[in-house]
C-alpha cells in the first residue's frame, strides 16, 4: 500500500520499518526539523529522520505539515500512518489521502487521550492498558477504532518498560490492521474520556506520607521521565526504582494481638543531587543524615 508515515521520536522508529519490511510503499516521510540538542547545541535529526534515511526513503521536515500540502496531495497516497509526530494535522492535511490518516495510541481509548497516557495509566494504578490503531479527526484522539490489543500493566514495570512493550504491540498491529483500513469503518469510542496531560516535574514529588503502593506507582511511572524525587533534610534526591516489601505488623485488636501483612516502600536506586545514580544500600552507608526510609 502507498503511504505517508509522520513521526518522530525513537517510539515511531519500529513502526516505521515494520511498514517498510512488510512489502508497504512508504512515499514520503514526515518529522519534525532538525533541533539543537546536547551541551554542544548541535542540531541534530529526529530518530525517525535518521530511520528513514538508513531504509532510503524520501524525508520531509516542514515546521507544519501544511507548508507541503500541495507535496502531500501529489503523492497520491492511500493512506497516512502517525506516530507521536508532534502536531496536530489540520483538516486539509486529513483529506491529503483516499482513505485518510491513522494513529497508533498506547491506551485503550477513550481512556488517557492525550499526550502521557502510558505514565498516566500507570499513575492512576490501571491493571491494564493497550495500544490502538485509531481514525485522525480533528478533535484530540476522538477518532473511532480499527483495532485494539489489550496487556496487563506488570507489578514490577516501569513506564519505561511498558512503554516499550507497546510500541513493539503497536508496530505488529499496523502492519496487520493497515491493508483494512480503505475497506473497514473504525468503531466509535464508547465510555467516559480521561485525559493524559503532559507530565510536570512537581507532579513526581514523593510524599512520603502517602502509602507504599502509591510511592511505587509514582516511581515506576516517572522512570525514565522525569523522575520521582523528594527533597530530604535539604537536598534533592531522585528514586528511581523499588520495592514493595511485606511486613508482619503487629496491632491489638480488641486487646489481643493480631498478625496484619502490611507493604512498605523500599528504594532500590537512586540519585543524589549533582552525582550519578547509586544504590539506596550504598547511599546509605555514605550519608551522615537520618535516611528517609
């Protein structure tokens, strides 16, 4: 099938080629400019750029992809594929194509819309999420449905981690979903929406008040970004991983004494302020104050 393909973070990498090894006619490859990035402030391509030259394709880096419509039109592409390309696509951008555009989500829709869904899924404590190959309208990820594939959210799984596991789910889903799409009318979305925001550093602020399960759901959701931290007797000090530990708890009930399974937070790694990541035993050992846990 000719297409189009938008994309531009290393998450839209293998959904590229998986398009690209199974026979599809990638025309044109759209991502964001060249940016300045590093301490060298070199500019330096999108990793769907890069991809897309190594499989010798056509790229195109427009600041919109409007600036190319009359391109866009020209191409005579059946369908156009996007994958966290980074704008939003105006409605002359939609109509570019015979059968119009198609997004691969990593949620089960029309739960976390939005730009965070996989930290947000893990945040909220989902059990389960998915990915999704979905119809681009205009409104923000309110197009139906060509196909979902559900997963459980591990106990142990950080965002980077689960985040992974989709984008291989959402690659092998477009590839199978993809020859349907000119034949097929997507399902609505049916239930309440949630919304993904962006995720904001202060959100990732451990409160160590709160319980053990809810440290843990914050620190493997911000890993790798932005990081669960707490400032401790004065100093900024990232978590980056845990563990639930079970405790026997012993508490008087009706004045006699009962065992209770309780669950605390234990760090595993983390990163003090202006030094490299360590771990907690070894952080431990080396710091003058009271650890926080």
């Amino acid at each position: 099938m000719r297409i189009v393909y938008l994309g531009t973070p290393s998450d839209a990498v293998p959904a590229l080629q998986a398009l690209v090894a199974s026979g599809n006619d990638v025309a044109l490859v759209i991502t964001q400019p060249d940016r300045r990035r590093g301490r060298g402030s070199e500019l330096t391509p999108s990793p769907v750029k890069q991809a897309a030259e190594e499989l010798g394709l056509t790229v195109a880096t427009p600041e919109k992809p409007d600036e190319i419509i009359s391109d866009l039109r020209g191409i005579g592409a059946e369908v156009g594929v996007v994958v966290a390309y980074g704008e939003i696509l105006s409605d002359e951008v939609l109509a570019s194509t015979s059968s119009g555009f198609i997004n691969i989500h990593f949620s089960l829709l029309p739960r976390w819309r939005g730009a965070a869904p996989v930290e947000r899924a893990m945040l909220a404590g989902d059990a389960e999420t998915g990915v999704q190959v979905m119809e681009v309208v205009s409104a923000l990820d309110a197009g139906g449905i060509y196909a979902s594939e559900r997963t459980p959210i591990g106990a142990a799984e950080t965002a980077g981690d689960l985040r992974e596991r989709l984008v291989a789910l959402g690659a092998a889903l477009v590839v199978k979903t993809l020859p349907h799409v000119p034949t097929t009318t997507p399902s609505a979305q049916a239930g309440e929406s949630t919304y993904a925001a962006k995720l904001k550093v202060e959100e990732f602020e451990i409160d160590l008040s709160h319980s053990a399960q809810e440290i843990d759901l914050l620190v493997r959701a911000g890993n790798p970004r932005p990081g669960a931290w707490l400032i401790h007797e004065g100093a900024r000090l990232k978590v980056w991983s845990g563990a639930l530990v079970s405790d026997a708890a012993i508490s008087s009930f009706d004045g006699e004494n009962e065992t209770e399974d309780t669950l605390r937070f234990v760090p595993v790694e983390v990163q003090p302020e202006g030094r490299a990541r360590m771990s907690y035993a070894a952080w431990c050992a080396g710091y003058k104050g009271t650890p926080p846990w």
